[in-house]
C-alpha cells in the first residue's frame, strides 16, 4: 500500500491541504502518522474518500450526510436521493427569481421612484415553489395575453368603405366591450391608442358561402405598432416555442376530433396503400386547411 503526504494527495484528488485539514477535523478523514516526524501520511483509501467527499460537496450535499455514508449509517442512493429532492426545491425558488428579476428589470426604472412595499408584497405572496409543469402554464398564459395585446380581430357590424365607416366600426367595437379608445388618425388604416398603446387597423374582406351562394365579409384587424414587451420575462426560447404553440393549437385540436372517429378506419386491417395514403391525407390535410 503506497503511502503519500498532503501535498501529493491533494494534487490526486483535485481537493485543496487546507479542505483535506478541513475534512480532518470534522471526522471524514483519519490519515496514518508517520511515527518519526508525525506527518500525516494517505493511503489509497483516503485518496479514494476524498475523491467521492470531493464529488459529493460538488453536488453541495452536507457534510452530515457525507459523514453519514462513509460511517455506513446511510447508503449512498438514500443520500443522493434526499440530495436531489433539495437541489430540486432551490431550482424552482431560483427560476422562481429569475422570472421575478425579468419582470422587474422591464418596469423598474429609477430606483428612488420604485414601489418596493408592493414588490415586497409581491415577492412574499408568491409560492416560491413553482413546478415545472406550472412554469410553463403561466408562462403561457404570459405569451398568450401579450400577443393578445399585440393584435387582435373583430367583425364590424356595418359596412366599412370608408374613413367614417371605419371610425365607426372602431367606437362601436370599443363601446361593445367596455374599453375606451381615441382615433389618432382617421383612414382606410386608422390609428387609435388603447392603454397607452398606438394601433393600426386594417380591414379585411373574405368570402363567405360558395361560388354563386357567397357574400364578402369584413373582418378589422388590429396590430400594435410597436412590441408589448410583457413577456420579456419568459426565457426568449421558450417565448418562441410557446408563441408557436398558441398558434398551432386550433390545428392540433382539429386534428384530434378528426383523428379519434378516423382512427378505426385508418388503422383497419385489409386496406390497400391507396385507402390508408387517402385516410392519413384527408386526416391532416382538413386541420392544415382549416387553421
């Protein structure tokens, strides 16, 4: 058994003299002494349990459950299980405040004006514990009303062919649903602000019906002129998938009410290539149209 000093075990097993000395005195380590000089001398063994108390504080496990597994009285995958369960809970406290930095960094201007009582109030009144799962729902939710804001679509009840007619459609929308609105520009591409905010309408017709049975219908679409900026919070990636998500939802619901009834038939023994090439086109061509 090959004996070395401090200097040498340290170089070995990546841990510092001093944390070595450390770990001596809270009884993780008992090296031999040399009994001519009393310097301390490690065996294999030791570069072994400083090696995995190395590995373990890496994972930032405490030093009574790394005591506990090299005294045998806990075994490793207990002490690695309740380690995770930990690291778990600081992340979503930690992604927790991450969310709450973005929204922060976003509103908060001059420091001297911030409300810090309703940021407090804010910051205690949240569960700190969010899981994954109900991450991603209100960051959803976040995505979801931001683009909401940025554009929105009505039908007008009367025709608009011209820059009153337009102007009208818009006070009779705002008047519908209790929100108030002031034209900034009356056109065939009005603008209006709402909130603070400055939009732009267009106006656009579809059709209706079929061929000879069909009248064109007016739809206004309303954009922001600008970004909104209320979701600069969530992470821009997941912002992009969920934005992608929102969007593909009506396709996917379709897909499922058509899949479910189609399933029977599509998966049925018998059929030709051509029978289930026809099924699967019809069964995502129709959501593809639709939404």
């Amino acid at each position: 058994m090959a004996l070395m000093s401090i200097k040498q075990a340290s170089q070995l097993s990546g841990v510092s003299p001093q944390n070595i000395r450390y770990y001596e005195r809270e009884g993780l380590l008992c090296p031999e002494r040399d009994p001519h000089n009393a310097y301390r001398q490690y065996s294999d063994k030791d570069l072994h349990t400083l090696k995995l108390i190395r590995m373990l504080r890496m994972l930032d496990t405490p030093l009574d459950d790394i005591r506990s597994v090299l005294e045998g009285t806990a075994a490793l995958p207990q002490v690695l299980q309740s380690q995770e369960q930990r690291l778990q809970a600081q992340s979503e406290k930690l992604q927790a405040a991450i969310r709450f930095c973005r929204e922060l960094k976003t509103s908060a201007g001059d420091p001297e004006q911030l409300d810090v009582d309703a940021c407090l109030v804010r910051m205690e009144s949240t569960p700190q514990a969010v899981g994954f799962f109900a991450g991603w729902v209100k960051d959803y939710r976040q995505v979801a009303a931001t683009q909401h804001e940025e554009e929105f679509t009505f039908v007008p009840d009367g025709p608009v062919t011209t820059p009153r007619e337009f102007t009208d459609a818009l006070l009779a929308w705002s008047q519908s649903v209790g929100k108030d609105i002031v034209i900034t520009r009356e056109s065939m591409y009005p603008r209006f602000t709402l909130n603070g905010a400055e939009y732009e309408a267009h106006r656009i017709y579809r059709r209706i019906g079929y061929r000879y049975v069909s009248a064109p219908l007016a739809t206004v679409r309303c954009r922001l002129c600008g970004q909104s900026g209320r979701d600069a919070a969530v992470a821009p990636v997941r912002r992009r998938l969920l934005r992608i998500l929102r969007c593909s939802l009506p396709s996917l619901f379709l897909f499922a009410l058509i899949m479910i009834p189609c399933s029977g038939r599509l998966f049925a023994p018998g059929q030709s290539l051509q029978e289930i090439f026809i099924h699967v086109f019809v069964v995502v061509a129709l959501p593809l149209c639709v939404g």
